[in-house]
C-alpha cells in the first residue's frame, strides 16, 4: 500500500516535471524575439558591448533567425540564421551559422568594439587548453564587406566564403583601394582573391588575380599596370610572389620571400625596373611618407634590393639607379644623366630603430642656380 503510494506520487512528480518543461518551451518560442533579445543584450553588454541592437525574427527549438545584430555602427550582422541541437545549447555549442550580410569597419582599429574584439580574441587565445577543445561551428557567410578610410586613403574589400565542420576555410573577395596624392588618386581596383585554408593544419594557399593599378589625374602618369601574386602558408614556411606588369605583360616589379617560422628567419628580393617621376606628377612623397621633405624631381628610378629578416631585426642591400633627373633647389635646380647609389642598412622591429647608409658611386651631377653653373 505505502509502495504504490510511492509510487504514485513519483509519477507525478515525472510527469509534472515534463509538463513544466512542455510549458517553459512553449513559452520561450511564443516570447522568441522578445526573450532573446532581452538575454542576447544582456550577454553582450556582460562582455563590454555596450552599443548593441539586436533584432530576432523567430525561434525555434532546432534555430534562431536573427534580422540584424548590431555591436555598433563598426559591425554589423543581418540575416543570421543560427542551428543547433536543442540540448547542445546548454553545452554553449552551436553547430552551424550562416550569415546573409556582414559589414566591418576597420578605420579605427584601436577604439570602439574593434578594439573589445581583439582584446576578446588575445585573451581566449592564451588559453590553449580551451582553444584545444572548444568546437568551431559551420559557418557560412554569403556577402561581407571590410572598409577602412581616412582623408588620405580609402580601402574596400567585397568578400564571401565557408568554413567547414572540420575546419577548411574556402573564401574569396574583391579588393579596391585609393591613395590621394597632388597628381590625382592612385587607385587599385578589381583585385580578386582566392584564400583556401586548413585552419587545423594552419596552412593557406592565397592567389591574387589582374588587379589593375592606375594613376586617376586628368594627366595620368602611366598606362594602367596590371598586379598578380600567389602565397602559401603553412606550419613551417611561408611564402610569396608578387609581379607588377604593363598591360602588355611586361615586368615592372617583382617581389619575393619566404620566412621560416621555426627559426623565425626570411628573405625577400625586390625588384623595380622603371618607375618614373615628375615635377607636376607623381613624387616619391606620394608613395612613402619618409620622403615628405624630399624637394620637387624629374627622374627615373631602377631599384634592386634583398633583405634578410633575422627574429626582430631586417638587414637590407641594395642599389638604386636614378636617370634623367631635374630636381628644383632653392634658387636653382640640379640635373644628373645618371646617379648610381648603394645602400646597407639595419632595421629593428622591437626598438623601431634604423641604423642605414647610402654611398653615391662615381656621377656628374650639374647645378644651375640664379646665373651661375655648377658642374660635379
């Protein structure tokens, strides 16, 4: 008698266990949006996203449909579906997310939710135990855009890809770009990449594929040239190959290096065979802020350089080839058939500290100033 009144109260205790539960699911589907969203704000501002909008458009008990998530006008998420395993949620694992649209804005790196990400990112990944065992869920994103812009520079990259349940990543994207100058822009457009990796093997084969470089000034100073390139990355060495070329397909520069992660020591070889400048163009200070002082010039540069990269430390030679050069002094100007020079320097990347010297080889060099001539 007292055994089956055991047992009674037993199974009911089982079954109002189960229709607790019944209800509680009910009750998350009918709130979805609201529950979610009210959970999912909480969740992000607890990891410092203070900023956040988040819009669910339905739940149910095998996914969640999210219309836009919000960190701030820096990231933004929309059309996100999210699948699981309804008893994996308790888990914290999802197995599969695919993302319609993706928007990341990386013109300040070093502030807002950019900055909370990467702090986020460095701090899971020093724990190696945890990044061992935490499962990567399928992801898939149909359409993403990266951009970054200043007053000076504009960067876009159109970009789409996949990345597997065991971890082989299959992406691609359109790179542009636009540098301001005195002469008018000088802009990169239509780059097409190609990125397949073995995130698990931390290997990666990049190809790049007839970019297009071109001057955008009402007098270009060159025809559009024409960038390619391959990389490959893998557990040991990396590494790559770049070629600038006319639209004929003849050499301009080429670039080459590899780096030995294990010795933590590379090479690079570049080459330029023609670069020409002038007064009321193109100047060196368009293409490197180092040479903002560097005086007005007519020339042709040819340039041929290595460098060897030791832990932090870059050691470089090369020589540098200067023809047809007019350059405008203070009340004059100087002019050179050809001026030879030879550079060795040292760069620490720790200590951002260069140690560097030029010699000029053996050059006539003539100088016209206010009536009067020098000759060198």
């Amino acid at each position: 008698m007292a055994a089956g009144a055991k047992s009674g109260i037993l199974r009911k205790l089982i079954w109002g266990g189960i229709f607790l539960l019944a209800v509680l699911l009910v009750a998350l589907i009918l709130l979805r949006s609201t529950a979610i969203e009210y959970i999912g704000g909480l969740a992000l501002d607890y990891y410092g996203f203070d900023d956040v909008t988040l819009t669910v458009e339905s739940v149910t008990l095998d996914q969640v449909i999210i219309e836009e998530l919000s960190l701030s006008d820096q990231i933004i998420l929309r059309d996100v579906a999210v699948h699981y395993a309804f008893l994996s949620l308790f888990r914290g694992e999802v197995d599969k997310a695919e993302i319609g649209d993706l928007f990341v804005d990386i013109s300040n790196p070093g502030e807002g939710v950019i900055k909370r990400i990467a702090g986020l990112v460095n701090k899971q990944g020093s724990d190696e135990e945890g990044a061992q065992t935490r499962q990567i869920p399928e992801i898939s994103l149909k359409a993403g855009k990266i951009i970054a812009e200043n007053n000076e520079r504009r960067f876009q990259a159109d970009f789409s890809g996949d990345l597997s349940a065991d971890q082989m990543l299959y992406a691609e994207s359109t790179v542009k770009a636009q540098i301001k100058t005195a002469s008018g822009p000088i802009i990169l457009e239509d780059l097409a990449l190609s990125l397949h990796a073995d995130v698990a093997a931390q290997s990666a084969a990049l190809a790049l594929n007839e970019g297009i470089i071109r001057h955008g000034g009402s007098k270009p100073d060159w025809a559009p040239l024409m960038l390619t390139g391959q990389g490959e990355v893998a557990a040991d060495i990396s590494t790559l190959q770049m070629a600038v070329k006319t639209a004929d397909g003849e050499p301009l520069m080429d670039l080459a290096g590899n780096y030995d992660i294990a010795s933590a020591k590379g090479q690079i070889q570049l080459s330029l065979e023609a670069l020409s400048f002038r007064r009321d163009g193109l100047q060196p200070a368009d293409l490197t802020r180092y040479a903002g002082g560097f005086p007005p010039v007519d020339a042709t540069v040819k340039f041929a350089a290595t460098a060897d990269i030791a832990e932090s430390a870059i050691t470089y030679q090369g020589d540098l080839v200067v023809e047809g050069m007019a350059m405008t002094v203070a009340d004059g100007q100087l002019t050179s058939d050809m001026l030879p020079i030879r550079f060795r320097g040292r760069y620490d990347l720790e200590d951002n500290a260069q140690n560097a010297r030029m010699t000029l080889q053996k050059s006539d060099v003539s100088g016209e100033f206010s009536d009067e001539a020098l000759v060198i």
